[in-house]
C-alpha cells in the first residue's frame, strides 16, 4: 500500500505537495493510504484539497481507502469543529467521527459546506449573512456596505461549481491572524470542485481558436485575464470577472489551480507569480481567495 503523507502545515502554498504525492500513488497503481497523523497546521484551502484527494482515490480505487487521523488534539478539534469529517467519511476510512467540542467559533464564517445544487449555494450565502456582517465590520473593519458584495462573491464562486464544473464540490471560510506575513487578521475563503477544469469547461468554446496553444494556462487565461466562458452569449459565466474586480479594491488575493496551472492577482503584499505552470496534474478546480483587514494609516496606527 502507497502512503501518502499529508505536509505538516497544509495550505494553498503547501497543496501542490500533496496532490504531487497523489500523482506518484497513482502511477504506483495500488491502494493508498492517505497519512494526517504529523498535521501541525491546515486551513480550507488544505481541507478542500483534502477532499478532493479523497473523492479522486475513491473514484479510481472504487471504494473509500484508509486515512490515520492526526495526532495533535488541536488539529483534531479543529478539523471536527469545522465539519470536515462529515464530508470525509464519504471517501476516507478512519473509524468513528471525532465529536465537534464546543460551539461555534467566532472566527469561523463557513464550516465545510458542500455544492452539488442550487439550493445549496442559497443555503450557504443565507447562513453566512450574519457572522459575515460581524467578521467583514469587526474584524476586518471593512465598510457595512461589504457584506452585501462579499455575498455575491461567495455566491459566483459556489455557482461556478455548478455551472462549469458540472460536479460536486466544497466552500469553507475562516479569519486567521497573519503575524509574520502582514500583522493582521485576513479571512481566507476556498471553493474545490473535482470537475472537468477550465479546460475541459473552455474547450468547446474557445480551444480552436487557440490551436495548439490550448493548454490548462491558456484556459486560466482566458478566463481570467479576458472573460472569456464556457457560454456562447455574452451575458452570462462572468462572475470570475466580478469577483476579480472585488477582491482587488480589497486589497485581497485571488487565485484560481485548474489542471498544471495556477493564476493569480498578486497584491502589494505578496510576492508569488501571477502565472505558474508544469504543477502535479490534478482535475477540477481550486479558488483561494485571501481578504485582509484593512490597513491602518500610520497616524492612526501611531495613536493606537
């Protein structure tokens, strides 16, 4: 048996290590065991992405395969409190869900959250409304007019499961505080879908005028840089557009993985590529979406 091991601090810089693990399992060709037990650290990136390697084992092995649970009790805790072992018991083997201890806490905007159709999409945006209006205000000081946007955006990025994925998928939300990296709180929102990719979505529409170009990148740029979708009429499939527009004027990172490729918009305090490209093949989609808190003027801040 193949044994996947899951890095210690799994987030959307540290996915690409498991998914390239996953590529080498599949090329082994025997079952895989999916180990958790050195997780010191994982956020809804990691976790969707977690899913994602579930539903992709399962889906090629037939069955569920075996998963060792962490063996920090605060990762544990964690994982159980945002209800990921609900949705991983569908493609994991790891005995009795851990129970959730405590209720709900205030820096959790989404737990675990699965799309597979419209009225899920509704169910999320309508449970979100209230503690979004108290982390989007409170904690990252933005305008109360950002709880209103901040709803279409998780809208757009939930109906793109739906309407270009054509499968499956998950939405997780949390605040984090950024001590080392920024000095403030930021919420940190991730969609994974395991569907067909930009590719595969772009492909009937858009693939021959690109020629032997089309690629995954070609697609992620197409869509991302230019707004071109999966729909013959112009109305419709720009809500990447939108949320692009949005997460900008929060000062905010955008980045979307598809296939060997992953675009983003790159604000001032990041230092990542726009583009990258030749990353472990992996089907679906990825959204990460970073907001941070605003930033106080230095007059302000001198005064606090």
């Amino acid at each position: 048996m193949n044994v996947i091991s899951v890095p210690a601090s799994l987030d959307y810089r540290t996915v690409d290590e498991l998914y390239g693990a996953v590529v080498e399992a599949s090329e082994a060709g025997s079952k895989s065991l999916v180990d958790l037990r050195h997780l010191r650290f994982v956020d809804p990136n990691g976790m969707v992405a977690l899913l994602s390697v579930g539903s992709l084992l399962r889906d090629r092995h037939g069955e569920p395969g075996p998963m060792s649970l962490p063996e920090s009790g605060d990762v544990l805790g964690y994982l159980a409190r945002m209800g990921f072992f609900e949705q991983a018991q569908r493609f994991f083997e790891f005995g009795e869900i851990p129970a959730r201890r405590g209720g709900r806490a205030s820096d959790v905007l989404l737990e675990i959250s699965p799309i597979a159709e419209n009225r899920h999409v509704h169910d999320v945006v309508d449970r979100v409304q209230e503690r979004a209006e108290s982390i989007l205000s409170r904690t990252l000081e933005y305008p109360p007019t950002a709880v209103v946007k901040f709803s279409v955006i998780l809208s757009e990025v939930c109906q793109n499961i739906l309407e270009h994925a054509e499968a499956p998928g998950w939405v997780a939300a949390q605040v984090y505080t950024w001590e080392k990296r920024l000095q403030r709180q930021v919420l940190v929102i991730a969609v994974a879908d395991m569907g067909r990719g930009f590719k595969g979505s772009l492909a009937d529409e858009h693939a021959t005028r690109f020629s032997d170009r089309w690629g995954d990148a070609t697609a992620l740029e197409a869509a991302f840089m230019h707004g071109l979708t999966r729909f013959p009429d112009s109305g419709r499939g720009h809500g990447i557009q939108q949320i692009r527009r949005q997460v900008r004027r929060w000062d905010g990172l955008l980045s979307i993985r598809s296939g060997t490729a992953r675009i983003r918009d790159v604000p001032s305090w990041e230092s990542d590529p726009p583009m990258e490209t030749d990353l472990p093949r992996f089907p679906g989609a990825q959204i990460n979406i970073i907001l941070p808190a605003r930033a106080q003027a230095p007059e302000t801040a001198a005064n606090g």
